[in-house]
C-alpha cells in the first residue's frame, strides 16, 4: 500500500533514498527531500508491505508535468523486499493513483520503468 509522504517520515525517507548511488551525500539527500516537501509538482509516497510490517518498506518519487503525465524521479526499496517484484507492485499502486496519466522516466529510473513495461505486457499474454 502507498501512502503519502508525511515529513515525521524524514529520517526513514533518507535512509531509503540513500541507496541511490547519486544520493549518498547527505547535502543531496536533504536537497531531494527538501525539493519534495516544499514544491507541489513533487510528491513522494511511502510503501508498506501488506500484512508484514508497519514500517515503510519503500519509497517512489513523482514529478506531476501535467494533467497527462508524471515522472518517476526515485523509486527505493528496503533491501531485503528487492527481488520478489515489490517495485513493480509499488508503481502499479502508483498507476492506479493517477490512472488516465502516462508514467515517463528520467536517465535514473528508465530502465527499472522498462523492465515494469515489460512485464505488464508479459503478464497480459499469459
């Protein structure tokens, strides 16, 4: 289930977006979170894992470009969640919060939005 950020989450939101490569520096942390919580056209979301924790499992990060579209600026997951298709289940949440809009990539984020592509289309064949 995602749920919107709230700033009594700060300290886990830096946590999770820390195991960015490009966020590792606390300057640039507390800039994306600051850029989040103080801009409307940003939103991020906490994931919680469904029955197993109360704790934020996961993070996704938007940018709202217009009435059709949103980017997927960050997208994070506690490490012991990654592998079991979480992220894909986390932006398919994402999807039906802002259905009717098209979900674009930034340089970070297109490979892992692909993959969700992909496996969208795979999962409609079967």
């Amino acid at each position: 289930m995602i749920t919107r950020y709230r700033k009594n989450q700060r300290k886990i939101a830096m946590g999770l977006l820390s195991f960015h490569q490009n966020l590792k520096e606390q300057q640039h942390l507390l800039k994306e979170l600051d850029t989040y919580e103080e801009d409307n056209n940003y939103q991020l979301f906490c994931y919680y894992h469904e029955g197993e924790s109360a704790n934020v499992q996961g993070l996704i990060g938007i940018s709202i470009e217009n009435d059709n579209e949103i980017v997927l600026q960050d997208i994070s997951l506690n490490p012991s969640y990654r592998g079991e298709r979480i992220g894909f289940q986390m932006l398919d949440e994402l999807q039906f919060l802002f259905s009717g809009q098209k979900i674009l990539a930034t340089k970070t984020t297109a490979d892992f939005l692909s993959h969700w592509h992909e496996s969208k289309k795979e999962a409609t064949n079967e």
